[in-house]
C-alpha cells in the first residue's frame, strides 16, 4: 500500500542557474524508477484568444505568464495518484499547443522553474523546496550562448532582452524567493556534493515507498 501522496520537490532559480541540469541530474539517476519531472515552462498561459502581435509582448519571466491555477490543479491530481494530460507550448505561435503529453503519477515529483517558489500555493505542495543560486555573470553567459546556439537569435537582442527583462524580473521576483528554500545550491549542476545529497535523499523515499 502506498504511502498517502508522493513526495514534492520544487527546484527554483535564474535563467541559466543550472536548475534544469540538477533536475536532470537527479532525474537520470533514477530512469525507470517511481519519479517524474513537470516543468512550469509548460504551463505558460494559453494565450490563443490575442492577436498574435500582442503574444510577441509576452513577458515570460513575470509570474503572471503562468497558469499555475492549472498547473497547481494537476499537482494535486498528481498527489492522488491521477494521471494527467500535460499541456505543451508553442514558442513560435507564443500560445499553448493543441498537442499534449500523458503524465502517469510517481512517487517522486521534481517540480522545475523559475518562478515555482513565488506562488505560496505551489510552495505548499512542496515537502523539499531547492534554490539553485548562481552568480549573475555567469548566468547571461549561459544564457547567451543557449540562445545563440539554439534558438538563432543575435547577441544585440539576447542583451536587450536580459537588460531590460531578464535581470529586472531575477531580482523583482526570483532572487526573493531564495528565503523560502530548504537547500540553496550554488553553481548549479556542478555541484556534484549538493546532487549527490539530494540523490541519496530521493534514494530514501523510494526505498521506504517500496515498503509500504
């Protein structure tokens, strides 16, 4: 018999913090096992009902681009071992995608964004809460070069767009959240020590799940 609800990660931090490579990194470690990840980059607001030229505005890094009504809606779906249908977005159309991806209930939950520590109702969902803190220099590094290489953007509008977006919302909205963490890792997923304890901690709850 299984425990009452799974076991809620949340994993926060900046754009390019490397909160994604320790979700990634823990996650690996247990492919095949009881655990899943959601990432908050799926549950950006529907936004089908604009004119395209007003979804171009979209500002992603601001917590009210998230439809965490839904998103906090299929946690606890989640949490009662329900499956749900994940939605996916379309970056290109800056609107949720008609397609979605069946997520089936684990017994570990990764929870990953950036902003998944601002709302308090996604926050008390949580049983462990990660900050990922990574200096600001190197972040607009890895952010620039993801962009660069990735999405064929030029460095003129990577800049702009961290000047007068990026950083502002990091430290409006972000950076604040850092208070409300169980476990602040610096540099990301070079922190093998950090990893390693979070993985020796996921280790624990399976193994008592197994039991139960």
């Amino acid at each position: 018999m299984k425990q009452k609800k799974p076991v809620v990660i949340g994993v926060a931090g900046g754009s390019g913090s490397g909160k994604t490579s320790v979700t990634r990194a823990i996650y690996d470690r247990f492919r095949g096992h009881s655990i899943l990840m959601l990432e908050q980059d799926y549950y950006y607001k529907d936004q089908s009902h604009l004119p395209f030229e007003e979804r171009l505005k979209t500002n992603y890094d601001h917590p009210l681009a998230f439809d965490n009504d839904l998103l906090i809606e299929h946690i606890k779906k989640l949490l009662r071992y329900e499956s749900i249908a994940k939605p996916v977005y379309n970056y290109k159309l800056h609107t949720r995608s008609d397609e979605v991806i069946d997520v089936h209930p684990k017994d570990v939950i990764i929870l990953e964004g950036i902003l998944v520590l601002e709302d308090a109702r996604l926050r008390e969902l949580m049983d462990i809460k990660l900050f990922v803190d990574t200096d600001a220099d190197l972040r607009i590094i890895r952010r620039l070069l993801r962009d660069l290489n990735e999405r064929g953007r030029s460095i003129d509008s990577v800049i702009e767009q961290y000047v007068n977006v990026v950083r502002p919302m990091h430290n409006q909205f972000i950076e604040p959240t850092k208070r409300y963490a169980d476990l602040i890792i610096p540099e990301g997923g070079h922190n093998h020590v950090a990893i390693d304890l979070m993985v020796t901690k996921v280790q624990t709850i399976l193994e008592q799940k197994s039991f139960l």
